[in-house]
C-alpha cells in the first residue's frame, strides 16, 4: 500500500509518471546510488526520529552521505535524537524501512530537510518500496513533502564537500 500511497501523493502534481521502480533493491543508499547510476550523496535518505512527549515522529532527510550530528539535533529540536524502530517507523509513516519517504506518509509528520543536500541540483528520495525514487529539484522536494523548513542537523559532507574543492583547485594548477 505504501507504494500506492506515493503513487497517489504524487498525482497532485502530474508526477506519477516520473516515479522510477527498480528491477533490483534500492532500499539503502549504496544500492539506491547503483540503481540510479549517482553518486550516493544525491540519494535523500529520510530518517525517523522520536519526537517530543505527543509521540509524533520527526523526519529528516539528508543527503546520503550524512551523520545525524547529535548535538546540533538536540540544539535544533531541544530533544536527543533517537530513531524509531522498524516497526514505529512503519506504524508512523506507513513505509517500510528500506522505502521511507517523505510523501504519502499515513500520519501527519513534521519533514525538515537537512542542507547538505543544497550542494545538488536534484537529488532521488524513496517512493515507498525498496525499489522505487524520483528525481526532485531540492524546491520540488521541498513543495512535495511539505517540509516545514530547511535545518542542519547533519555532519559528514562539509568534509567531502571541502575534499572535492581541494582536489579541483590542485588540479586546476
């Protein structure tokens, strides 16, 4: 069902269509990234979290070569980070893990995108199955999963980020 709910999500906008369904797995960033043929850090990986006392989730989505950073998190949410089990997860979202995502979700959760996925142009989340995504501009991304706003909460790719900047400036020399 959750796939369908996407699916459904999607319709609002004429974008059913461009949901992509994969012959093979892409229910983790390295094989989302070998399904689609990019580099994993495109992959918006959504994470479920515990929110506060009302027993809501918070989702976040990341780029997926991120590290929830736990004291920017606790800054930013005034709670310590503590993901959902696999079974919570599904009961929140309506998606298994391997397939969660932003749209379609069966409660209505607050999603908050993470910055390190500015550094790209589109990125590919999920569509509800092990196997599905969509390729979103970062405002498409934002519109469809009625993010609530733009957070930094993750850690891990200012460092590759600066990497790849080093390495085009040596190699401009």
């Amino acid at each position: 069902m959750s796939f369908e709910s996407v699916q459904a999500h999607f319709k609002q906008w004429n974008r059913e269509q461009d949901v992509m369904v994969f012959d093979t797995s892409s229910a983790t960033v390295e094989l989302a990234a070998e399904a689609i043929g990019v580099i994993p850090a495109r992959i918006a990986k959504t994470i479920s979290f515990r929110g506060d006392e009302d027993g809501k989730a918070i989702l976040i989505v990341a780029a997926g070569d991120t590290k929830i950073d736990n004291k920017k998190f606790r800054q930013r949410f005034g709670i310590k980070p503590r993901m959902l089990s696999p079974e919570e997860v599904l009961e929140q979202t309506g998606h298994a893990v391997g397939g969660v995502c932003p749209f379609g979700l069966k409660n209505e959760l607050d999603v908050y995108l993470d910055i390190s996925m500015k550094r790209f142009t589109t990125v590919f989340p999920a569509c509800g199955s092990a196997n599905s995504a969509i390729e979103l501009t970062n405002d498409e991304l934002q519109q469809f999963s009625s993010a609530k706003e733009w957070v930094d909460v993750c850690k891990g790719w200012e460092q590759e980020e600066e990497k790849e900047s080093i390495a085009l400036n040596n190699n401009g020399n």
